[in-house]
C-alpha cells in the first residue's frame, strides 16, 4: 500500500446542531478518512453563526490551518460537510492544500470498495454526478492535483471533459446500468413466488454479518463504513420449509446528496421490492435513534412507503448493566415491533427467526390461481378465507381464474392441492 495521505479534518457547529452531535460527525468524519486510506493528523472545529459562504471556516481560522499544515506538512483538508465549488476553489487558493469534502470522500471509499461491475458502474456514475456540479472548481485544480483522495476511481479520467461530454457519458452510464438491471430483473421475476426480506440500515451496523449469520454465507465483513456495495441474495428457509430469500446492501449514511442515492438505484431496487426490511441498527450507538433517522430519510427517498419493517437491535454483546436495561426498555416501547441480537455471538436470532417465520404466515400475498370450476370444496374454501380480488370463468376449459389474497398460514393449508393439481399461475408482486 501507498505512504497514507496526511490530512487534517475540518469542521463548523453551527444553527442548532449540540456539540455531541458535531462531535459524533466529526468521529464518523474520522473513520471515513480511516477508511479511505488516510492518516488524520490534527481536526480543526469552529463554532460560527453560520458557515462563512466564501470560505466555508472564518478567514482567521483558515489561517491558521493553512500554517498548520505547513509545519505539519499536510496537503489535504477533509472537510465534514458538502462545499460549493467556489468555496472548495477559494479555500484551495488561500490553504494552497488539496480540499476534499464529505461525498468526495463518500465516493472515494465507493470507488475502492466497489466489486461487481454494476457497483463499478453506479459508482462512476455518481463521481461523474457529482463532479459536473463541481466542475468550475476541478478545472481549476487539475494542474495540480495527481490522483489522491478524493480524485481515484474510474471517474477522474473524466473530470476534464466540459459539462456536455459528461452528460453524454452520463448516458452511456445509464443504459450500462439498465441493461444490468434488466438482467437482475428476470432473477428477480424467477424469485417472485417468494417472500422477500432485505436488510437495510447505517454502514457498519452489522447487516452482513446477519446476513452470514442467516444464511451461513461467508460475505465480506469489516469495521469499515461502506464494506457492503453491491447486493447480494441468498435463499434460506424457514422452520415451516417457508422459503425465503434474503439480501443483505450497501448501508446508508448521514448528509448522502440525492444524486448518489438514486445512482445506486438499481442495488436498492432489492429493498424496494421486498416484502419484509429488517432495519438493522447498531444498538451500542450512543445516537442511535439520529442514524435511524438517517436510514429513514434515505427509505423515503427512494420511495420505499413499506409498512412492513422490523427494527433488529444489534450489537448486544457490547451493551450490559442497568443502562443497557434501561436503554431496552425504553426501545422497546417505542418499537413494538423490535428483536434484539448479536449477530457476532448468535444472541436472540431464534426470536428473529420466529418473527420472520410468523411475519411469513401473516402476511398476505396476492396470487392468481386457476382452479377447475368442479374443485368445489377448495373454491367455497377460498370464498370464504381469502379476499378475492378479481374472478373469470372460462367455459371452453372449465377454469375458474381467480386473483386472491391470501396469508401465508392459510397458503400452507391448501399447498398440497395447488401444487399437486399445477392450480398456480402467478404470485402478483404489489
Ligand atoms: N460486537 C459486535 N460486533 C458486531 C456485531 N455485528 C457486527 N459486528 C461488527 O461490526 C462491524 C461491521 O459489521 P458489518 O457486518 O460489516 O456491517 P455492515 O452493516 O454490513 O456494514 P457496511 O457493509 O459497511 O454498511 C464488523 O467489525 C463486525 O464484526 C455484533 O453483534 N457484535
Ligand atoms: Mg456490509
């Protein structure tokens, strides 16, 4: 590995953010660095009014950073929040240091950690996104900037081209990532008949290692942010032989532009189909309830309105004594519909497998079956249990078709007769 970037951290509390907030980003700021490779020399934090518009700290503290990076012989500041061009460029010209910002540090981590080529693509994607709002400022700064953090990935060999061959590139992009998708999308019609659960929730809290706990995989698991890009899926089964499949994301995170999120579209499109979203939360976090908020935020961005999502408290080996008694308590009454687990030593997973298992017989599916019209005792069968939604009959073959809702638990009942007699034609995703 390369010499590791030396770079101090930059940050402004401000508005009505409290210093354990500011904080707690700050640190979030830090792993970030960490994780994309660089060794964090010195933080600097002020407190304004307002962020300055031209410079983003106040004239006197960049000053000061810009000597302190002299003597320190650091060349990149890392700020913790998004810049305008113009500050990023401004700032630039007075520290004479490389400046980088919150989603370029995002997407350098992304461009590292992206594996499949869907991940690749969206990736460019989103450095190419977001380097067209920046680019007044990359023009400026190419001469002088040679790769490092920030301006890695496949990205970079773009950032000289002006705004109109980015978006041409732009749509190259696009139609790569939507023919992907459309190979995703016929496996996704084969696991239609299924019942869908995916694990959604903040980087690092632990989903891939559930999802190796769940379904006895080997994926990747680090104490990094952003270990996970790409989605994977798997089937397991339940204790009634329910099959089931499951994924297991990329994890989300505070202050994401927009653009990024819907760059990564077709990897979430997993968690906007499925049936069942375990939100995954890092229950020994002492903030938890703003990352949840963050994950939320990000649902409702790309449009997911489910009803069906079971919050699984994770990380309870780290927690003990009165105050972890107290903190669980006190979730459980605001999330009735909550587990808690350690994925690390198997804790409290039989309780989820459970509510999996009696979300599955719960929840109603809409199928489509065609029945002939002389099967009498399961047609007044499903008259009077399932909610029939839409009903034909075709004289020429006898067959009744009939579009229906129906639980799990009353589907097990009369699984015999419709796999035996092939009655099954379609399970209707919503
Ligand atoms: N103590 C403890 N550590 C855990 C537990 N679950 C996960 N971890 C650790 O938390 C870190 C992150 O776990 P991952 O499973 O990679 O988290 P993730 O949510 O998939 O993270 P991203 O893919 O980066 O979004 C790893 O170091 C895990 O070993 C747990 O139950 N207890
Ligand atoms: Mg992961």
């Amino acid at each position: 590995m390369n010499k590791k970037e030396r770079v101090f951290l930059v940050g402004v509390v401000w508005g009505d953010e409290t210093t354990k907030h500011f904080n707690q980003s700050m640190e979030e700021l830090y792993q970030l660095s960490d994780t994309a490779g660089c060794e964090v020399i010195n933080t600097f934090s002020q407190a304004l009014n307002r962020p300055n518009t031209s410079t983003y700290v106040g004239k006197g503290k960049l000053q000061e950073i810009k000597h302190a990076a002299t003597s320190s012989k650091v060349n990149t500041l890392i700020f913790n929040n998004n810049l305008s061009p113009s500050q990023s460029r401004n700032i630039s010209d007075v520290s004479g240091c490389n400046v980088v910002d919150r989603t370029e540090i995002i997407l350098d981590i992304f461009a590292n950690h992206a594996q499949t080529k869907q991940a690749k693509l969206q990736v460019e994607l989103a450095q190419l996104e977001y380097a067209y709002t920046k680019l007044k400022r990359k023009w400026k700064h190419l001469s002088r900037i040679q790769g490092g953090i920030g301006f890695r990935g496949p990205g970079e060999t773009q950032i000289e081209v002006d705004r109109r061959e980015i978006r041409k590139k732009t749509t190259i992009l696009k139609k790569k990532i939507k023919n992907i998708e459309q190979v995703s999308l016929t496996k996704r019609n084969k696991r239609k008949n299924i019942t869908s659960i995916a694990l959604v929730g903040y980087t690092n809290a632990g989903k891939s290692t559930l999802f190796n706990k769940l379904t006895s995989e080997n994926r990747y698991t680090a104490d990094q942010l952003f270990a996970t890009l790409d989605s994977k899926t798997r089937a397991i089964e339940t204790e009634s032989k329910e099959k089931l499949v499951i994924t297991d994301t990329i994890g989300f995170i505070r202050k994401l532009p927009h653009r990024l999120v819907s760059s990564f579209h077709s990897t979430l499109l997993e968690v906007l189909e499925a049936d069942l979203l375990l939100h995954v939360v890092d229950v020994s976090y002492s903030n938890l309830l703003e990352l949840m908020q963050a994950v939320e935020g990000v649902l409702e961005e790309i449009e997911v309105e489910h009803k069906n999502i079971f919050i699984v408290f994770n990380k309870t080996d780290k927690m003990s004594g009165n105050h972890y008694l107290f903190i669980k308590k006190k979730l459980m009454n605001k999330y009735p519909d909550s587990v808690f687990i350690s994925a690390k030593t198997g804790e409290g997973i039989d309780e989820l497998h459970e509510k999996i298992e009696e979300f599955v017989q719960r929840y109603k599916k809409v199928i489509t079956l065609e029945v002939p019209a002389d099967m009498q005792n399961l047609m007044s069968f499903l008259h009077k249990n399932a909610e029939i939604i839409e009903s034909k009959y075709n004289e020429r073959t006898n067959l009744q078709t009939l579009k229906l809702k129906i639980s799990g638990q009353l589907l097990a009942g009369i699984k015999k007769q419709i796999e035996d007699y092939k009655l099954l034609k379609y399970i209707n995703k919503k």
